[in-house]
C-alpha cells in the first residue's frame, strides 16, 4: 500500500534527478561513466489551475510528477523511448464521472495489481497503454502487522539504497544530480469536465508484499528498480500488456526508517516530517508572554526561561516553603503531542 509519499524537488530539480539512458539498456550492467543521459521534458498540464508544490508529505489528491512516454504527445518513431514528466493528481478520476471531479466517491490513490484486469476503473487505461511512473523521494508507511490502534502505529519512510555519503533525509548530503528517486508502477486517466477543461490524474499499482516489507505492511507499491523496468513499462507501443506486467515484481532492495507521528496529519508539511524519529526536533511550547497571549498560563509545560519544574500541577507558596527538602531537576523535553 501507499498513501503518502514525501518528494521535495523543484521542476528543473525534478529533471535533473529523472535524467535516462539514450541508449535503450538491454542489461543491468552498463559502465555509468560512458553512458549519455537525456533530461525529459516537463509538460505542465492545466489540471484546472492546479500545480505541483514539493512537498514533506504529500497526499491524495496533492498533484506531483509522473513520467510518462512521450508517444503520448507525438508519433515520431525517434520518441518510442523517450520520457516526459507531466505533473497529474494522484487518485485517478473515473472517466464517466460527471460534476465535481473531487465527489466521485471512489478510493483510488492505489490500485490492486491483482484486480486490474477486472476493473472498470482500470481496465481501459491500462489497454489504452496510459502506464506511468510515479517518482519520489520515500514514501510513508504505517506498521500494520502489529496489533494497534491507527493512530498508534509506527510510521517509517521507504526509500531505495543510497551512495554511502547520502542521507535521504538531509538535502545537505545530496543533490538532483546523485539522488536516486524511488520509482513506482502506476496508471494515469484524462479527466474533461463540462467545459472540456482536462484533468491528469493517477493510482499506484501495488501486489502483496514480499518477505522485504511484510514484517510492516501486507501491501506493497510495484517499484521498478532497473532502467530496463522502467522502459518496459512506459514504452506501450513496443512492449506489450503481458510483457509489462512481467516489469513488475517485488523490490529487490529497500532501506527504512522510523518517522515521528508528524506525519499522521497530512496538513504537516514541516522538515522534520521524513526525518530519523530520534533526530525529529520537538515543538516548542509558547513560554511566558506568548502563553499569556495564547490563552495558556505556565505550568511545567511551559515555565519562564530560567526556571525549571517536574511537578504535574502548580504549587501555591505555602507549598513551596513547606517543602524546600525537594531536588528540583531540569526537565526534559516532551514528546511532541500528535
């Protein structure tokens, strides 16, 4: 399953960090020193007045970038593998529906690899050869092999291995150039309303996960890790459904991390969002003037600087004096309350 992704590049460093092969790779080993890379296009779509906006924690129905063979916009024989990037909100918008296209009333961020072919929904733009690829940082996925109430599952964040020096949590340790993006399996539609205005919108394919993600979810997003993946997979005119499909297997190799429960709201956008749990800072609390201003008088929460508390609620003086054979102790910092 998939249901939050973090991707926090500009367009151009979309493109830098999306750069292929010219040459079409027919193995996995290839020398990376020789090898010419071309930059895809960026296609920026109307989407009804909606854009991409990097982001920590992006959403369902947040548009982000999706790859897509050019063919989709040209016939030349010289573009059969050549790629562009087309921003598309994510939960493909049922082709029949009529009205607001956010009140279609259907979940479908994610598609089930196994039910596509019965589908629909899906059915149609998979035959239609409208394969995509849904690129980002991580994405984020919540514990559910282990008993617990939703809002008390461990959250990590999925990404593929990196250089030795990366730390895909810290932009200061890479750039576009040497990033490597995760890259998912998905399908794409093309909404009109009634004013023939379109929408690009899409749904990330996922199967059952294998041995590397089952210990946290029973669901996992189809990634592809190879070049030769990921043309098998968009170039629809020379690759056929059944070969396609075949792209699609479990990853071979994956990295994780735990998150804070920052992420839980997806109206959190903050850094700290796909940061290591022990290295997220915790919120400040309002001290002094600003509680006054905000309604919270100082507590053990929230003292004024220089002085310190452990108690669970506020001492009268008489309290105080009577009690000087007390050690008070600096306290520690609270967990964030989520």
């Amino acid at each position: 399953m998939c249901g939050r992704t973090c991707l926090t590049l500009d367009p151009d460093q979309v493109l830098c960090a999306c750069q292929y092969p010219k040459n079409e790779i027919k193995t996995d080993d290839r020398n990376e020193e020789t090898m010419e890379y071309a930059k895809p296009e960026w296609r920026a779509e109307f989407n009804l007045g909606r854009s991409y906006q990097a982001s920590y924690n992006i959403a369902p129905t947040d548009i982000t970038p999706v790859i897509v063979s050019s063919a989709h916009f040209t016939d030349g024989e010289d573009q059969k593998v050549g790629r562009v990037v087309v921003p598309m909100m994510w939960g493909m918008i049922p082709a029949w529906h009529k009205g607001d296209y956010r009140k279609h009333g259907l979940t479908t961020n994610n598609c089930r690899l196994e039910n596509l072919m019965e589908s629909k929904l899906y059915r149609g733009p998979f035959k239609r050869g409208q394969r995509c690829v849904v690129i980002c940082e991580g994405f984020y996925e919540w514990q559910t092999s282990k008993p617990a109430k939703p809002s008390e599952r461990a959250a990590f964040l999925v990404y593929v291995p990196q250089q030795e020096d990366v730390k895909i949590h810290d932009k200061n340790t890479w750039t576009p150039d040497n990033i490597k993006l995760l890259r998912m399996a998905g399908l794409f539609d093309i909404w009109e309303d009634e004013s023939g205005d379109k929408m690009y919108s899409y749904s990330i394919i996922t199967f059952e996960s294998s041995k590397i993600m089952s210990w946290m979810h029973y669901r996992m997003p189809g990634i592809l890790e190879t070049e030769q993946q990921m043309n098998d997979w968009l170039d629809f005119g020379r690759v056929s459904d059944v070969q396609a499909l075949a792209a699609l297997r479990p990853a071979t190799a994956l990295q994780w991390h735990r998150v804070s429960k920052l992420v839980n709201n997806s109206r959190n956008k903050s850094v700290e969002c796909n940061k290591p749990m022990e290295l997220a800072a915790k919120p400040e609390k309002p001290k002094g003037m600003l509680a006054w201003l905000t309604g919270r008088k100082p507590n053990k929460e929230t003292q004024l600087p220089g002085t310190v508390g452990t108690h669970k609620r506020q001492r009268s003086h008489d309290e105080e004096s009577n009690d000087k054979k007390i050690k008070l102790e600096p306290k520690e910092c609270q967990e964030p309350n989520t």
